[in-house]
C-alpha cells in the first residue's frame, strides 16, 4: 500500500467517527434493522436516491423519519395515493385573477430529504413527477425549471407489488435509484426489544440534529477520495457486463435476463463501493466492498424474463451465479 493511500485511510477513519453521534441518535428509537440504516447512511453520503420494499409495519417510514429528524436539513413526506396528481408533487402555476398573472406555488418537492411514502401506490405519470428531480435536480413548473436545493435525496418506501392496490414503477425512475433494500421480518430477540420501547401509547421518538448540510458535504468528499484500483475498477464493469452478455463470461443465464444494467450501475457501484469502505473505516475499496452493495445496486435493474418467473428465478438468484463466477481481482 503506498503512502498516499496511509494517509486517506487516517482521514477516514477519522471523518468516519463524525458519523457516530448520528447512528446513536437513530438508535435511541430504531430496533435493529442495521442494514437498513448502514444504507440509509450510504445513501445520504453518496448523494444517491433509495427505494424500500417491504410488507407494513418494518419501520421503513420510521427510519428514514428518525434520519432526517437527525440532519438539519428541510424535509417533505408526500403520500402517493391513486389519486394524487403530478402537480400535488412539484408544484403548479396559479393565476392571479386581479393582476392576471400567474404565481408558483412550489410542491413539497422543495426539500432536503424527500420522503415517496408509499410510492407504488399512484399511477405511472405521478411517479414520473419525479423523474427530472432525481436526475437533474431541478423541477420543471411552466416555462421556467428551477434548481433544488442541495444536499437532495429521494428516500421511497414501496409496498411488494403482488399487494393490492399498487402500479409498477417506470424503468425509468427505478433506474436512477441508487440502492433498493429488501426488508424482513425482525428477529425474536429485536422484536422484543421493539415490544418493550414501542408497546406503550406514546413512545418517545426525540431525535437531536446532529449533522449540517456542511457535514454531509464534507463527509462526501472525503468519500471521493476513497482509493479504487484500476483492477477494482475492470471487476464492476465486468460484473455490469455480465448482465448484458453472460454467455460471453460463460454463463447459461441468458434465457432468463431480459435486459441488463444500464450504464447508471456502474457509476452506482463504484459509489456504493466507496460508501461501503467508510463505514468500514478504510480509505480504499476492496472485492468484498463490491459485492457487499452488488445485490442493493443491481437487483432492481436486472429484468428477469417470463421464463424465470416461471422457474421462480429471482435477480438475485441470477445475479449470486455472476458473483461467484466471476473472478475476483
């Protein structure tokens, strides 16, 4: 390892200790479900939107509540509804009837943090509300885009899509999410734990801001400067290669791939990596750093054919055969 790569890894050790007052704060209210939290924390320091899917009552909404209630940031919820509407997102022009003119009233769009609670359950065109924001970072109204304020961070909850009630989501936005999580069922020992805190009428939620914007801003560059060799670099364009033509990496999973990863899961990965390797304390990025985030990065942008949902073959199923076939740096 060379001198330079010491020196980062002293400055992120010491960077990665401003992150602990924020995790205790999260866990004066949140049982378990660190996973969630470590990539809630990824998220928000590598400036990348996050889906959660899982069944009601696994504190999806509650986690990303207690962060932004942790952040001295704005922060928004928007519950998607079937019958929001895209204007009820990003805001809408108003006309003045006694001036004859037209004013903006911005939508809760105008945020920090974002809170999609519920995503899945509005139809495609609100959904696609938030397409130039997550990407651009900007907002259309009329004629005239305006610029968000930045730190900017989407954070959707979403409902499995075998429930009732709920539309997919456009490729479209499901790609520019960095991360989706896949949440289970707390264990014996964390749902007593969730017993004994929540159980009573009021239960204390007080969460003290602990991070600025600033912060935030500084603990990403300091991420930047997380060192990726050249070698880590070829594994994730292999692995995002992988799942456009496995056959060419002697892989049989082609019939059950419909489309790869876009472009998007490169960059992502390399991020998440980086993320990855300073919650762990270390001023560069190793194979297992890949792999750790590879599932959350590309599971929703893996499209699997018909013939794999008749085989009951999942995208991370496909994506376990790319990770153990492919040879690590």
């Amino acid at each position: 390892m060379t001198a330079d790569v010491e020196a980062i890894n002293r400055a992120i050790k010491d960077m990665q200790a401003r992150l602990e007052p924020l995790f205790h704060e999260i866990g004066r209210v949140i049982v378990g479900q660190k996973g969630m939290i470590e990539r809630l924390m990824i998220g928000l320091l590598t400036g990348g939107h996050m889906l959660l899917e899982g069944v009601p009552g696994l504190a999806k909404t509650l986690a990303v509540r207690t962060v932004a209630r942790g952040l001295r940031l704005s922060f928004q919820r928007i519950q998607f509804t079937p019958d929001l509407l895209p204007a009820d997102v990003i805001g809408t022009q108003i006309y003045n009837p006694r001036t004859g003119e037209f004013s903006i009233k911005k939508g809760p769009i105008f945020a920090n943090l974002v809170l999609a609670d519920e995503i899945n359950r509005a139809p495609a065109k609100v959904q696609s509300a938030l397409l130039e924001a997550m990407q651009e970072k900007q907002v259309t109204i009329g004629e005239t885009s305006y610029l968000l304020e930045q730190p900017f961070l989407v954070l959707a909850t979403q409902n499995p899509i075998e429930q009732e009630g709920t539309y997919p989501l456009p490729e479209a936005q499901v790609d520019r999410f960095m991360l989706k999580l896949k949440l289970d069922y707390p264990s014996k020992e964390e749902e007593l734990a969730i017993l004994n805190r929540m159980a009573v009428i009021e239960p204390s939620l007080a969460v003290d801001p602990v991070l600025s914007p600033d912060d935030i801003f500084a603990l990403r560059r300091a991420i930047d400067q997380i060192y990726v060799d050249d070698k880590i670099k070829r594994y994730i364009v292999e692995i995002v290669h992988a799942t456009r033509r496995p056959a060419d990496y002697g892989l049989d999973i082609a019939p059950y791939i419909q489309y790869g990863a876009s472009p998007r899961a490169t960059i992502f990965l390399t991020r998440g990596a980086r993320g990855q390797a300073f919650l762990a304390g270390r001023g560069y990025v190793t194979p297992q750093d890949v792999k750790d985030i590879g599932y959350d990065v590309l599971r929703h942008r893996l499209s699997i054919t018909y013939e794999a949902e008749a085989e009951e073959i999942t995208s991370e199923n496909l994506l376990k055969r790319i990770f153990d076939h492919l040879k690590v740096p």
